[in-house]
C-alpha cells in the first residue's frame, strides 16, 4: 500500500467517525425532545412537520446513516416548540457554517454600524438566520424568484433574534 492510499483509508475512516458522532448528536436531540413530549410520536411528528412519515425514525434507528438537514431539524423544532439546534444539522453545500457567517456579519456591521455593539450572541444569531434562509433557498430554488417569500424564509430564520440584546427590531 502506497502512504497516499493509506492516509486516504485514514482520513475515510475520520469521517465515517465524525459523521457517526454527527447522527448520534441528532438522535440524542430528537429522542429527547420526544422523551420530553410523551404525546409526540416520531411519525405524527415528521408528518405535522411536513416531512416524510420515516424520517424521525430513520434519525433514531442507527442502521441509517443519512444526517438531517438544518431545514429538517428547523421544522422539528418548530412543530414541537422547542429551540432549533442549527448547529446539528447539516447545511447545503457551499453554505459557510453559522460562526464564519457572524464573523462576516461582525465585520459588514462594524463598517455600516460603527457606533453601535453587536453582541457576540446577536451576531450568531444573525448566522445561524441566515444559514438557514440560504440552505432553505438552496432546497427549494423557486423561493429566489418570490422576494415575498424570500422576506418570509428571512423572518422566519431571524426569530431567535427576538428578545435578544441588541435586537435590530428594537431601537
């Protein structure tokens, strides 16, 4: 064996590692909102959600090994009224992760908002808000040709910016 084809097997055998890790990240938020709602059942819960019938289930049963996305865990989240843990979920591709997004929004604000603070926790927010519109308008291309929608895919990913410090909404 070639040492290149040996640090591929490696670098293989991370990832399987860190995407097992990533599922059972998932799994753990999922079983435990459901522990947490003893009415919720994984089906009624993917359905009223607006998802396929299987897909809390397959997320729970450890012989699959697709990973939600963050629309997916946003509209869980959502329909059982708990916080959405967008950092599980996986983005599309070419979508920056929420922390590289804060700190291009830390930098655009610094300049447009030079006397104004932005809280750390704001600008997550902010990434996260907008990780989530551009995975959403990634997934479903016709919300580019709708600005309607698009303000609407925005205030809905914006909401964990209510009641925060520094809340753009309160001035």
């Amino acid at each position: 064996m070639f040492p290149d084809e040996n640090n591929q097997n490696i670098g293989e055998e991370v990832r399987a590692k860190e995407k097992k890790e990533h599922r059972d990240e998932i799994a753990a938020w999922l079983k435990g909102v459901l522990d947490n709602n003893t009415d919720l059942k994984a089906t009624a819960w993917s359905v009223a959600a607006g998802l396929s019938r299987s897909t809390v289930s397959r997320a729970l049963n450890p012989k699959y090994d697709n990973i939600l996305s963050i629309v997916a865990l946003y509209k869980l989240a959502k329909k059982a009224g708990v916080p959405t843990p967008v950092h599980l979920g996986i983005g599309a591709p070419g979508v920056p992760p929420p922390i590289a997004l804060a700190a291009i929004f830390r930098g655009i604000l610094s300049r447009l908002t030079p006397e104004r603070t932005w809280s750390e926790d704001v600008l997550m927010a902010l990434g996260e808000a907008l990780q989530l519109s551009l995975v959403e308008a990634q997934e479903t291309p016709e919300i580019a040709e709708d600005l309607q929608a698009a303000e609407l895919v925005g205030r809905m990913a914006a909401r964990r910016l209510s009641g925060r410090e520094n809340n753009p909404d309160e001035t």
